[in-house]
C-alpha cells in the first residue's frame, strides 16, 4: 500500500479511501469517544475471510467537542469585546 496520505470516511455510509481508492481488505474503524462508547464498524466485511487478521484504524475525536466549545467560546469574547469597542468609539465621536 506504501504510504498513507489521505483517508477518507463515509462512516454512515461504510465508504473507505485510502489514497484516494476503496479499501481492498476489510478494516475496523473505531471512533474514540470522551464518553468511552467508542462505536466501531467493519468495513469490507465480506472480504475478511481473505484476511488473518483485521487492520484497526482508531480515530480519536476525544478532544474534538473540546475544540469546538473553545473555538466557540472565543468568537463569544471577541464579538463581545468588539461590541464594547464600538459602543466607546460612538461615545467618542459624539
């Protein structure tokens, strides 16, 4: 297979690419969750007698809802911060 440079996931959908291209063995994917519920899927299921042993590729979201709240959080602060700029600046050109 060589290297990896890009995977694309259609969890919902059982589509995997790997380097642009559908899988061609069967290949667990398991979604770290902050929750612990950690939901997997196989892919290419029917292929897996063809395989000893099945590839796990883990994708760790775990800090992902993290990312977000602060990102989310940040553009609260800056909003409010703009706000506060333009309420002093109106106040000045009066």
């Amino acid at each position: 297979m060589g290297r990896i440079q890009d995977i694309f996931l259609d969890y919902e959908s059982g589509i995997l690419k790997i380097n642009g291209k559908i899988s061609k063995i069967p290949v667990k994917v398991v979604i770290k969750t902050e929750d612990g519920w950690n939901p997997s899927k196989l892919f290419n299921p029917d292929l897996q007698e063809q395989c000893e042993v099945v590839p796990e590729l883990i994708l760790d979201v775990t800090q992902v809802e993290e990312c977000i709240e602060r990102k989310r959080m940040a553009d609260i602060v800056k909003k409010s911060i703009e706000k506060i700029l333009d309420a002093g600046n109106t106040r000045l050109n009066r």
